[in-house]
C-alpha cells in the first residue's frame, strides 16, 4: 500500500487546496473492466476496441474519486485505479506466442464538464446529467510477460516503471436521491510509454487500457437528515417559484403589451367612379402584437362584384354583397393587416351609395368591434345615358298622348279588385308596359298607346292570334278617361 501514497496525494494536492465549501463534496465508487490497447493483442494497438473472443483481454479494476464542484457545470476530482491489464497473441493454429499480465495503479487530476449544465438552466434535481472529462495523471505498472523482446526500464519510485497519461472520456449520471447518484463511465488512458506490455514495436509510440465502470456516488459534507430534506424541498419549492413567476412576468408583461395596442383601420377606395368601371380597394388593420380570431366585413350595393386580390392570410367569401374575410388566428409575424380585392361595378346604376364595414377581434378574452363606412359616387355610364335619355323621350310622348285621345287594347278587367301585373305579363307572355287605370268599379288593364283605332285594332288582333288574350278589344282614352259609350268611340275611328 505504501507504493499507492505518492501518486494518490499528487492527485488530490490541489483539490484539498480548495476546501472552503464542504457542501460542494462527493465521493465515488467504482468498478469495471480494463481492457488495453497495445503492441501484444492480435489486434494491435491501433484497432479501437478490444479482441472479444480472448478472455485474457478482460480484467477487472476498481476505482475511487474525490470531487470538489467549482460551477454548477464543471468540478475538479482526484481519481486513483487499481486492477489488473493482461493480453496475448496467438499464430493461426492459436499457440500462444507472446502474453502480458500487469498490475496497474494510477491516479489523475481531471476537470469534468456538465453539458447540460453548460448550454441549459441550472437544476440540482435533473434526472440526468451527461458530462465530459480530461486531466492528467500518473501510472505505474509491474508486467510479467512471456515471448516481448523488451525490459522497461524500473528505475521509477519503488522499482515499478512509472510515466504520466492523459485520461479522456465521458459518462452518464443518474440522481437517485439528494445524496446518492449512479454513474455509468468510460475513460481512454493514453500512457506515454509503450512499455505496459513489455513490448516496444513501430506502430506505436503509446499503449492504452481503457476502463469502463458502473459506480455510485455519495455527496457529502452538506446539510443532512430532517433538515437536508427541508432544504432540499425548500430548494426544488423556491425553483418551482421561480419558474412560475418567470412565467407569470412574461404573460404579465405580454397581457399588458396587448391592453395597450390600439387597434385602428383606414379603409381606401375612390370616392367617384362611372358605372362598369372596377377599381382596387385596400383594407389596412393595424393590429400590434394581437392574434386570435377575427372577422372583417363590408357591405356593397346591387350590381357590384368582388374579386380577392392579397387576404393576409384569411379566408374570404362573398355572398348577398357582403364581403367577408375571416382569420382563425391573425399572424403574430404582422402588426399591420392588408387586404387588397378588386371592385367591379358592370351592372350598378348611377347614385351614390354608402360602403359600411366592421371589423371584430378579441383583446384580453373581450371581443371588441371598430365600425368604418366609405362612400361611392357612380355615374351613369355613356349607355346608361342613353338609354335614361330614351327613356325620358317614350315618357313624354305617352304623357302627350294621354293628354289627347288615344286607343289602347284591353285585356283584362277585374271588379274592384286589383290585379297584379307581373301575373298578366306572364299568362300572355308579354313584354311591354301594361297599364291600369280605375274605371265604373273595375281595375282595367290594357296595353299599347296608339293615336288611331287602326293600329290598335291591329294590336288587338296579334294579342288574339300570338298571345291567346281571347277578349282582347279596343278601348279609347281622352285626357287618360276611358271613353264608355260606342258612339264616343266610333268618333274617334
């Protein structure tokens, strides 16, 4: 045991140094197998990993570490192992040629990293923790070997040859409780030797063994019992408080940043267009940082039509010339909404006709309406004048004529009862202006507005040969009377 003094207290030198902070201590305990890497395996030092089938490759060692944390990420541990290294070549029949058994101790100064630590937030009660490990370190070795062509030189501290490595490796941790952890570990020790096997050759300059263990780990040093579980929970508590006022500040301050976006809409459009021209309209919302369900709606006067050009990606429909665009849930990537769709005006008559629109939204679970109106100004087209002008014409000269005599063909009576219009018109088939006037008790309904009884008698002879008004007849009008009596009537033939 005294040949284990030296190197041990090499290694753990530097972490005694540093014992201001008890609770920042553990102890580990561990076991596994050493398995080397050197000039006599059939593999050969270079293959990186070990030849399964030879069981003289597998030995087993044990090691203990001593482990001070300087960050929640990275602690520095003394580490010293002990156990034995062993290997052999066989020729193809599988004779033995050259064999080594050595029995190893070493002892290093490593750093070892948290990776979650390192890039995640600090938590003591983290399940699992992977972390890194390199340092540096002494080994020394006694080697009985058969068959190597070389002796080591034993002039190392007590006659056993001795020369420095470099740990590497990586491991798993898993809590267990406050004070207790499992480790899974795998370490590469690089010697700056070849001399572990008795064998120096070519290919090269360094043997290795790795060691891969299973070991526990006690914390130490820290509050215990009643009051370590206390603090403990007092801990994991003031953690839990902390996560949840993180979270509460950030929906705070995200409640508060939406209670004080004002919401406001510019609706453009031409005020003045002619009939049949289209034109593009834009809706601008400005939202802020709000999302959630909204809907906008506009409302356009008979005879326009609608296409979508830019949704901001809403869905839109237009049905009884109400323009609707709906969001499930306004983007979050835009503050400002624009919707862009294009007017056509082909079958709207001339006047000026008010364009409302709302726009609904949820603010704080409230649902809130902004209300917007335009105005269109249509003017009658170069044909919509024309045909008004028309129009006008027909209209003066049936006034003119009802202010004369005039003849008319009537084709149906009803006896104080009106009758409607649209009815005759389609039991005829007929596409004229059917007027109605009131005449000894009856609603009478007649067609035409001749200024002699010839062409309205052959008015009345078409509608009894091409429409099927059977009674159809001549009557005569003066200054817009029906004239009753057939000697009035034969006057005016």
């Amino acid at each position: 045991m005294k040949k284990l003094i030296l190197p041990l207290l090499i290694a753990l030198a530097p972490i005694f140094a540093l014992s201001q902070n008890e609770s920042k201590w553990n102890i580990q305990l561990s076991g596994g197998p050493l398995i080397p890497y050197s000039d006599v395996d059939n593999n050969g030092p270079q293959q990186p990993y070990p030849e399964f089938s030879n069981s003289e490759a597998w030995k087993f060692g044990g090691g203990v570490n001593l482990e001070y944390s300087l960050k929640n990420y990275l602690g520095l541990r003394g580490q010293m192992k002990f156990g034995q290294i062993s290997g052999q070549i066989t020729d193809d029949n599988n004779n033995v040629l050259k064999t080594f058994s050595s029995d190893v101790v070493d002892a290093s100064l490593q750093a070892k990293l948290n990776f979650i630590e390192v890039f995640g937030p600090h938590n003591p009660y983290r399940s699992f923790n992977p972390y890194g490990l390199v340092g540096l370190g002494l080994s020394t070795w006694d080697t009985e070997s058969t068959g190597t062509s070389n002796t080591p030189d034993n002039n190392g501290l007590f006659k056993w040859p001795m020369d420095g490595f470099v740990p590497i490796g990586v491991g798993l941790s898993y809590r267990i409780n406050d004070n207790l952890n499992a480790n899974l570990e795998i370490s590469n020790n690089i010697l700056d030797s070849d001399y572990l096997d008795n064998e120096k050759s070519g290919d090269s300059k360094y043997d290795m063994y790795s060691y891969t263990a299973l070991g526990l780990t006690y914390k130490f040093g820290g509050k215990t019992g009643r009051e370590g579980k206390k603090a403990g929970k007092s801990d994991m508590h003031r953690i839990k408080k902390d996560e949840e006022k993180a979270t509460d500040t950030s929906e705070k301050e995200e409640k508060e940043k939406k209670e004080k976006v004002q919401v406001n809409l510019d609706s453009e459009m031409p005020s003045t267009i002619k009939a049949g021209e289209s034109f593009a309209a834009t809706v601008k919302i400005n939202k802020g940082n709000l999302d959630g369900p909204a809907t906008l709606r506009q409302v356009f006067p008979n005879g326009v039509n609608i296409q979508p050009l830019s949704l901001a990606g809403g869905e839109y429909n237009f049905m009884n010339q109400v323009f609707t665009v709906n969001w499930t849930n306004m983007p979050q990537n835009q503050s400002t909404l624009k919707i862009v769709y294009r007017v056509k005006t082909d079958d709207i008559e001339s006047g000026t006709y008010p364009v409302s629109g709302i726009f609904t939204y949820t603010q704080n679970a409230n649902s809130k309406l902004l209300n917007f109106k335009n105005s269109l100004e249509v003017e009658a087209s170069e044909e919509q004048k024309a045909r008004q002008l028309q129009k006008e014409k027909e209209k003066t000269a049936a006034e003119q004529m009802e202010r004369e005599v005039v003849f008319r063909v009537q084709i149906r009576a009803k006896y104080q009862k009106k009758m409607s219009k649209d009815a005759i018109a389609n039991q005829f088939n007929l596409n004229e202006r059917i007027y109605e006037d009131y005449h000894n008790g009856y609603y009478i309904y007649t067609v035409g507005n001749f200024s002699s009884y010839e062409q309205a008698r052959r008015k009345r002879d078409r509608l009894i040969n091409q429409h099927g008004v059977k009674d159809a007849f001549v009557a005569a009008f003066k200054n817009g009377e029906r004239v009753d009596k057939l000697k009035e009537l034969e006057q005016f033939k």
